[in-house]
C-alpha cells in the first residue's frame, strides 16, 4: 500500500467518524441548561490537567495524552465548530471525558480525586 492510499484511507476513515459523531450529537444533543453546566467544568478540568502534568508520578504516556488534551481544549480549532447549537461546546467535553477515563485507568483513580 502506498503512502497517498494511507493518507486517503486514514482521511476517509477520519471523515467518516467525525461524521457519526455528529450525527450521535445531533440525535442525542442535551438541553441548553445540561450543556451550561458541563461548560462549567472545564476551568476544573484545565486546573486538573495543570496538576497531573506536573506531578511526577504520572506516566509518560498518560502525560502525552494529557498535553495533547490540554492544547486541545485551549485551541480555537474544534471537532464541531462552536457556532453549531448546543453540541458545539459540548464536544470539548466529550473528548476530555474520553481522555480522562483513559488517564484515570492509568493512575487510577484515587489519584485524580486528590487533585
């Protein structure tokens, strides 16, 4: 297989589940007063991410994924750009529920509810 059919491949399998996302998000989307107070959460959840980095008992691997979650979430680029009701904020929370129960198995979860 050639690197274009990897690339195209990897496009088209990356297009097709940013489109099921939404999709699963429109079908599914919360009400303006569920969705406010998740948006609350995520000052907490930089101020969590900021403590796992820099503690030393973290792993490697939880801290890539941690940073990578952290440039996300200050990012003006999102999966589902904002301007689309309700569920375009709502997917910053999505992608940082996954990251931190990934991370949350990996240091466990007595040590992030000391955070």
């Amino acid at each position: 297989m050639s690197l274009l059919e990897t690339i195209v491949g990897a496009s088209l399998v990356m297009a097709v589940g940013w489109l099921l996302l939404v999709g699963f998000l429109w079908l599914h989307r919360p009400s303006r007063d569920l969705a406010a107070v998740g948006l609350r959460l995520i000052p907490d959840l930089v101020r969590l991410i900021r403590a796992l980095l820099a503690d030393s008992s973290t792993p490697r691997s939880a801290r890539l994924a941690l940073a990578g979650l952290l440039v996300y979430l200050l990012s003006p680029l999102d999966l589902i750009p904002d301007f689309v009701p309700v569920i375009g904020a709502v997917d910053d929370l999505i992608v940082a529920a996954v990251v931190l129960r990934w991370v949350g198995r990996r240091v466990g979860l007595d040590d992030l509810g000391r955070r």
